[in-house]
C-alpha cells in the first residue's frame, strides 16, 4: 500500500473570476461570488461569542449594562474609533451585546464582524422616523420586510425591490411581544441611506408600498443575514415623524430604549 506521502498533493485550481456584465448602473452589477478580497473570517478570527446577540443602537442602555457587569470580549479599532463587543448573562444564557453604528456600510460590517466571531441568532433593536403621525413615540415597529433604497444590500443579493426579515426571528419577535402584552404592529419599513433626502415625493411612495418607519440599516442587515445564512430580525420603536412637517417629538427616551432592549434580549434567546 502506497503511503499518502509518496504523491505530492495537487495544486487547488483557483478559477479566473467571472467578467462582471456591464448595467447601466453598477449598483445593479451584482456579482454572486461568495469569497470576497477582504474576506471576514480571514480578518476576525473566531473567538466562541455566544450564539445568541443583540445589536443595539442605545449607547445609554449598553453604559448601563457594561456597569451592571456585562464584560468586554473583543475590540476592533477602526477609524471610527473603538468598536467593543460585550457579553453578559441574561435570564442565565450567555448573550452578546453590541453598538452596529449607524448606517448601513458600518452596521452591516458590524454584523459581519459578529458571525465571524461566532454569533448566529441576532435581534437588533434601534428607533425609526414614522410615516404615519398616529404611531405614538415608544410605540414598536416591527419591520417584516425593507425597501431596500440604500446600497449595501446590493452587494450581497441581486437587486429587488424589498428584503425580508428571517421568519424565525419574527416569530421569535411576535411572541415575545405577546407574552408580554405590548402592543405593537407589524410593516415594511423604509431603508434609505441619505438621512436630508427623505422628501416628500419619496416618503409617500414608501407610504403606498406600505412602509411605515424610515431607517438607515435594516435592508443591509438582512441582505448580509441572508447571504451568511444566519437568522436576524429587528424591533423599533416609533420616533421622529416625518408624515408632514417633521417633528422631533424628542423621541430619545430612556425609559422606552431600556424596554426594547430587554424585549430584543428575550426574543434572540428564544430563537
């Protein structure tokens, strides 16, 4: 019997990559490739973060977690500044904490960030402007699909109109919210990436579409949930209203963020 090492091993064919066809915009050169140059898992190395992880955009609530005794598990520096990631026990699992950032490109690099340090469940939990001015300040949002009108999405899906949130985790979402008997509605939500290009003509096409909140980074995260086979869904909370003349409605309230946070909390854990 020949020893394996009398052969040497063959060389891995590496395919020339696939000549993107040109569109009239490359926003829409969606290129299916799964490796990319700068691939995650090559960047960040695992670490065994728990399963389960809450993105939360609240830096007030997360303050007060990491004084309550959530521990800091891993560190990136980015021209941003520091990006830590927190790990704490809640209802006696472990859970994963972090601050996506705003926007889509940094959230969703944040989220990638996550899988490659081993997360899998996620819930993020954030507050949205409001298209309907009968949707009161705290009252939740749950995003069952995003228009996707920013551009991060695209990298990862080929173009359509709206992404959906992963049914588990809108399942796990729904029933947490009943079991604790908050009201709250469900409805497409409005992704956009230019924060003083929300106009008029704009939000009420949403409208028609039926969205009902505007935000910069839920189409993103289910694009890349969806492209790393991983389950994400989101909760928000109604703030600003943009259904006439825009109203701040001094909508950062920490009583409300502290709510949601534990209702995300619950809900990952239960997925």
């Amino acid at each position: 019997m020949k020893s394996p090492r009398s052969k040497p091993p063959a060389r891995a064919r590496i395919s020339a990559p696939k000549r993107l066809a040109a569109r009239p915009f490359p926003i829409l050169e969606f290129d299916p490739a799964p490796v990319a140059i700068i691939e995650p898992r090559r960047v960040h190395k695992s670490i065994g973060a728990p399963r389960h992880c809450v993105l939360c955009f609240f830096q007030d609530v997360i303050d007060e977690l990491v004084l309550g005794g959530a521990r800091e598990i891993h560190s990136e520096k980015w021209e941003t500044g520091r990006h830590p990631i927190y790990e704490l026990e809640f209802n006696g699992r472990r859970l994963a904490v972090a601050h996506p950032r705003v926007g889509a490109p940094i959230s969703a690099a944040m989220l990638e960030m996550m899988i490659a340090l081993g997360s899998r469940k996620f819930i993020a939990c954030g507050g949205a402007g409001v298209l309907d001015s009968k949707i009161a300040v705290g009252h939740i949002v749950v995003p069952s699909a995003a228009i996707r009108d920013e551009g991060t999405s695209y990298h990862y899906l080929p173009p359509s109109r709206e992404i959906a949130a992963h049914p588990r985790a809108l399942a796990a979402i729904e029933k947490t919210l009943q079991r604790n008997g908050f009201d709250y509605i469900v409805a497409k939500t409005w992704t956009t990436d230019a924060i003083y290009r929300e106009t008029r003509a704009r939000m009420n096409a949403r409208k028609r579409e039926g969205c009902l909140t505007v935000e910069m980074e839920a189409a993103a995260f289910f694009a890349v949930a969806q492209f790393r086979r991983v389950q994400f869904g989101q909760i928000l909370y109604g703030g600003d209203d943009l259904s006439g003349e825009w109203d701040h409605r001094h909508w950062n309230r920490h009583q409300i963020r502290e709510r949601l946070f534990t209702l995300a909390a619950e809900a990952c854990l239960s997925m």
